[in-house]
C-alpha cells in the first residue's frame, strides 16, 4: 500500500475533519508528539495489509460527518430551509451511531458476512474491531489537530475537545457570489469572544450547491462569524447616491465612535454628474478633524496616509451572538444576529 494512501488512512480524521464525539466537555494539553507519532506508525503497520478495513473506515469517517447522507434526509422539505436563510442544529450522537449500525449492518446478507458478528478469542467482533479503530483514530487526530491549532495561535493554553458537533446549514444567493466566504465559531463566556485561543475548529465546510454550505463544528460554539474573504479590503466610501460619508478611523484602523463621520462632497461637471469625489475637499476635512481633535494627531503622513486610512474598507461580515450581547460586538461593518441553536439533526 503506498505511503501516501497510508498516512491518508491514519489520518482520515483529519482529512476529512472528524474527531472524537463525547456527551461532555473535557481539557486536553498538547499531547506528547513522540506518543503520537508510535501510534501513527502502529495504525499504519496494521492499514498496511489491510485494504478491505481502511476503505471502510474512511467511508464510515465520511458518514460520521453526514457526508454520504443523502441532502433529502437531512432537509426533507424545502419549507425547512427557505433562501436567504440559515438553520443551526446540534448532532445527535445516537442518531449518527444507528446511521452507522445500519450502514455496517447493510453487507449482512449470506452465512460467510455474519462472520463479521463472531467473537474472536479476545471477545471483538470484527464489527466493534473497525468501531472502536475508528474513534482511536479520530482521538489522534484530534489530539493532533488542538496541537497544531495552539502552536497556530501562539498559547499555551489548553483547547476544550469532545462535546455535542454542533453546524448550521446557509441557504444564500452569497455562497454563489462569494466563493471564498469564511465562518469561524468561538466559544465564550466572558471576556473578548473573538479572541484566537477561543475559536472552536471546523469539522466539516462543504458547499452542498451554488446557493448551499454546511458547516459542523467540533463543540458548540457561543458566537459565529461570517467574513467576506480578505481579499475584500477595498478603498471607498458609504452612504447612497445621493450622499456619500466616511466612517472615520484613527491612525491605527480603530473606529471612531460611529456618530463620528464625515461627509463626502461631489466635483459635478454637470448637474447630474455625481462620479467624481472631491479629494482635495476630502483632505482639507480630514485636516479639520485632526485640528478639532476627533482624529489624533499620530498620523506620520497627513497627506496620502491619511486619505488611504480614511477610506479603507473592510470586508464586511455577520455575527450571531448570544441574546443580550447584540450590542456588544464591535466590528467596522458588522450585522448581528441572535444565536439560536435549533434541535437535533
């Protein structure tokens, strides 16, 4: 069996975003890497000659993530997921174990499959064999992945693992026209909820259809937040056409207050011409908030630094927080919703 197909075998779970699945939160430290590594070279020496298992494996790793369940038994009407909506669930250990059960049970058909059933001299049937192979390699891998998430953040802090898996399902004209969307889930209850060390792993992003993703995280988080891709970083400005404003910013990106804005004037060439701002009356006006005081005066270069900074725009993005935080979010562009988790999927 080539290299390539065995460490894709041993670490299926992490290819394929899956990880261990327990009723109740529990702390891991960064695990010891030579221990792990062991383990990884015993799978893959056990995988090695055993083609038939790793395939099933990864099928079943595949199905824990609801990835081969049909979109029709998971939104059985359309009703359930209207456009221009979204619905969050929790995932039901015990609904994914009889999926399970029934996928495994599905080959019992003749005298020579139910040999899968008898125990060996262990006690194991080969069926609890390849279940209890399958969490030992989801356990490394998530083992491994809160690792390689805290080195990312720079902590040392411990990761919380485990939990109810946790998603939503998006249905929006925006998975179309934004193909490179970004979502993040964090885990909060005081504090900067938006912080790295508080972000809760993705064990699934899958674009369903052109106007359909379905995200499933490892745990349930508190907020959720939607991001235009970072390529969304623009010069411009707000308002409509008939008045055009810029939110100020001081010299290090912060928002000032939000009542703290700055109207934008028009060069027309004629009367109907509204297509060319007036920069030099732009500037003049950012001069006059640094003299008055509502923009410091740290600004190195009051010329093109200052008019570049003023009308930087950032990529938009949606949070959903907790009820009784919707005005607790602070954000350049940011659209709030309440979080609300809906019932088992």
């Amino acid at each position: 069996m080539p290299a390539r197909h065995k460490r894709e075998v041993v670490l299926l779970a992490v290819d394929q975003e899956a990880a261990q699945m327990r009723d109740q939160y529990s702390e891991v430290s960064v695990p010891d890497l030579n221990a792990w590594r062991k383990q990884i070279q015993t799978l893959e020496t056990y995988f090695a000659g055993n083609e038939a298992k790793s395939q099933a494996m990864r099928w079943l790793t595949r199905l824990r993530l609801l990835e081969a369940v049909p979109f029709q038994y998971l939104v059985p009407a359309e009703e359930m997921l209207p456009t221009e909506t979204i619905r969050f669930f929790h995932i039901d250990r015990n609904w994914v174990d009889a999926l399970i059960d029934g996928a495994m049970s599905v080959t019992l058909t003749s005298t020579r499959e139910k040999q899968w059933l008898l125990k060996d001299d262990d006690g194991e049937t080969q069926y609890t064999s390849i279940m209890n192979e399958l969490d030992t390699a989801e356990n490394l891998a998530d083992a491994y992945r809160n690792y390689v998430t805290m080195q990312s953040n720079a902590s040392t802090a411990t990761k919380q693992t485990g939990g109810r898996l946790t998603g939503f399902l998006f249905r929006s004209s925006i998975v179309r026209d934004f193909p490179g969307l970004e979502v993040q889930g964090y885990r909060s209850e005081n504090g900067n909820p938006w912080s790295p060390e508080k972000q809760v792993s993705l064990h699934r992003f899958s674009r369903l259809s052109d106007t359909v993703i379905m995200v499933v995280f490892n745990g349930c988080p508190t907020h959720v937040r939607f991001q235009e891709p970072a390529e969304g970083i623009r010069l411009g400005v707000d308002g409509d056409e008939n008045q055009f404003e810029l939110k100020l910013k001081q010299a290090d990106g912060t928002l000032v207050p939000p009542s703290a804005t700055s109207s934008i004037n028009i060069r027309k060439r004629d009367s109907a011409d509204r297509s060319v701002l007036d920069v030099l009356g732009m500037y003049k006006s950012m001069k006059n908030k640094i003299s008055s005081g509502v923009l410091d005066a740290s600004f190195t270069d009051q010329e093109s630094a200052l008019i570049a900074t003023q009308m930087l725009q950032y990529p938009y993005q949606q949070d959903f927080v907790p009820y009784g935080q919707m005005d607790s979010v602070e954000s350049p562009h940011p659209h709030k919703d309440a979080l609300n988790w809906g019932g088992d999927a």
